[in-house]
C-alpha cells in the first residue's frame, strides 16, 4: 500500500503570504499527485492533477511541483477564499487512490 | 456542466445496509473515459476512497472495505449507487461521489476526480 503524509498538518498565514504545502508518498509515484482544496462543509475541490497541471477555473496563484516520492503545492500570494484544508491524493496504483490527511490553513 | 447528487437514508442502524445513489445531471454516465467513484469522510478526518466502477459494470473496491461493498451502475437512470453492509458507528461519515477523469502526458496517463457531489451526511445509530 501507498501511505501519504503532509506536512504541515497545520499553518497560520496572512493575506499576501506566500504558502507551501508538501506531500511525500512512501514510495516512487512518478507524478501521479494530485491536490485539492476542502472548505469546511463543502466537497473538494481539484486544484492540480499529474503533479504539475492546473485544473481549468483554478487561479495561477496555485502550483504544484514534484515527482517521485516528494510533492509541493504553493500558493503564491494568499488571497481570503484559500483558507482551507488541502489534500494530496496519489493515483499511481490506479485503480486505487489514498489521500494525505490534509493540512489546514488559517488565519494568523 | 456534469453535475453530481447523492441521496439516500440519512439515518442507517448498526448491522444494516448503507445504499446511497448518485445521479449524473448535464452528462451521460456513459460517454467519455470516465470511471465513477464513491469517497467518505468522518466528521473532522480525512478523505477514504471506497472504490469505482465504468459504465461496463467493472468495479475496484479500497482492500479495506472490499468484502463490505458494492458499487453498481444503471445506465438508463444515469446512476450509479453504494451498498455497504453490515455498517457500524465507525461508517458514520459524509459520503461524496465523484467523476474520475483521465488526461495523457506523452505514455502516462493521470487520474483525477474533477466533479464531485455536495456530500451526503450518513449517521449509523439505533
């Protein structure tokens, strides 16, 4: 089994800062990652599939870089709508998908 | 725009059967390379994948949850629907479908879940 692991679980930025996120599978998954974005009471959302590629509508401010076993999301300059939570899902023993257990960004 | 909705009891006693549906709006469950799938989440937790089916009728289940579910599809409905059985507090959760795309780099190909449903809140109490 694939096992995902996000760090950090948690972070407290401010508006304009800039944010990354990093995700580490326990072993090679080439650039099959992908991110997504959960508000509270809402279904997530994808950001970034195959490591690197914006999802159509997701802001440019968003990025994802990566491959192998350690990924990165970065949001370059964070803007009110993107406190939330942040998953990192692996595709690579497609048909079966795991996620990371997300980290949460708040308000400092 | 393809749209998901859940539905189903939102109430299920310990021992029963979990059975929830998800009806594809603005899309046929059948065009494209699509693979259709079912996610849950706890309450405050993360995100489990519980498994997929194509419009062919295959499926893939997550190991954990195999021998507990089943993932169907009627085509003439454009649904596809979860059965869980033999449920316990701990499948207490909000349960999400989902549509999984494909897109292809060079020889790789990368699968997503691109549209998903609102979510539906599934309590397992007597």
């Amino acid at each position: 089994d694939i096992q995902m692991t996000q760090s950090p679980s948690s972070l407290s930025a401010s508006v304009g800062d800039r944010v990354t996120i990093t995700c580490r599978a326990s072993q090679s998954i080439s650039s099959s990652l992908n991110w997504y974005q959960q508000k509270p009471g809402k279904a997530p959302k994808l950001l970034i599939y195959g490591a690197s590629s914006l999802q159509s509508g997701v802001p440019s401010r968003f990025s994802g870089s990566g491959s192998g076993t350690d990924f990165t999301l970065t949001i370059s300059s964070l803007q009110p709508e993107d406190f939330a939570t942040y998953y990192c899902q692996q595709s690579y023993s497609t048909p079966y998908f795991t996620f990371g257990p997300g980290t949460k960004v708040d308000i400092k | 725009q393809v749209q998901l909705q859940e539905s189903g009891p939102g109430l299920v006693k310990p021992s029963q059967t979990l059975s929830l549906t998800c009806t594809v709006s603005g899309g046929s469950i059948s065009s494209g390379t699509y693979y259709w799938s079912w996610i849950r989440q706890p309450a405050g937790k993360g995100l489990e994948w519980i498994g997929r089916i194509y419009t062919s009728g295959s499926t893939n289940y997550n190991p954990s949850l195999k021998s507990r579910v089943t993932i169907s599809v009627d085509t003439s409905k454009n649904q596809f629907s979860l059965k869980l059985s033999s449920v316990t507090a701990a499948d207490t959760a909000v349960y999400y479908c989902a549509r999984v795309s494909r897109s292809i780099t060079r020889t790789t190909y990368y699968y997503y879940m691109d549209v998903w449903g609102k979510g539906t809140t599934v309590t397992v109490s007597s």
